[in-house]
C-alpha cells in the first residue's frame, strides 16, 4: 500500500501534476473590428469592437483601454472555476489626467457589468466610464497569437 502511494505521487509530480491536459481551441481572428465608432445591436446598446495585444491601448479621447497581461487558465482548478478560464488584465484610463479609472481581470468569452466592486473603483470614475460609453465588456481570448478582442457595451 504504501509503495502504491509512493509511486501515484512520483507519477503526478513526473507528469506536471494530476492535472487534466486538454487542448485549448483558440477562437479566431474577428472578421469585424468597428474600434470606438461602434455599432448598435439589437438591444439598442452600442457595441464598440477592440482588438488589443498586451501592451496596446485604443481610446476615444475621453477613455483609453489598455491590455496589460493575458493569463492561461489553470487545469487544476474545477471547469466552473474562473480561475480556469484564460483572462485579461484590463485597464481603463481617463485620457485627460492618465488617472486609472478601473483595472480588472476578464475571463473568457464572458460578459462583465463595470461596477465598483468588480473595478475596484469610485463612483466618479464609474461615471466618467458609463458617459464615455462603456458600461460593461466581453473579452475572447486568443493566447496562441496573443490578442483580446473586446466588445465595450454601453447604451451611447
């Protein structure tokens, strides 16, 4: 008994762990990328489509979005687990002052409302967010070819 447990942990800490390996399908390249025109979909809201690789930013004049990291999902954690999706780190910034006006990690091929406990972040810089156009996301990630492409939702 004791040799079979020595061995199982031998064989996981040799294979990178007990982990499930599986393939990660990346999405492809999006065929459409409107940037900060936007367009309107059915719900009326305005979709402004962004393409970032880390390091890029993209504004409008008011608001600058910055991709600051991609980040693998983890295969240890369970499938419903955020932490096992891959992610964004996303900044938005005030054009005008620089000032940070929320930063936030986004999983994949998921939608996030902007609020202050999701961007970590006050009131008036909300405010200066939701009037420039940008009340929540959707991230797809390609880690492969290192890219998000974003959809800003807002309802102008």
């Amino acid at each position: 008994m004791r040799f079979l447990l020595i061995a199982t942990l031998f064989l996981c800490t040799a294979t990178n762990g007990c982990c499930p390996k599986s393939e990660r399908i990346e999405p492809p390249y999006p065929s459409e990328v409107t940037g900060w025109l936007g367009r309107t979909d059915k719900g009326g809201f305005i979709v402004r489509d962004v393409l970032l690789r880390k390091g890029e930013s993209t504004g409008n004049g008011k608001v600058e979005v910055r991709l600051l990291e991609l980040l693998p999902g983890d295969p240890c954690t369970e499938s419903g687990d955020f932490r096992h999706l891959a992610r964004a780190r996303i900044q938005f910034v005030n054009a005008s002052d620089d000032g940070v006006l929320c930063e936030d990690i986004f999983g994949d091929s998921g939608t996030s409302t902007l609020s202050g406990t999701s961007c970590q972040s006050d009131p008036q810089a909300l405010a200066i967010l939701f009037n420039s156009g940008v009340q929540s996301v959707y991230a797809n990630i390609n880690l492969r070819e290192g890219w998000v492409y974003l959809q800003l939702r807002g309802d102008h």
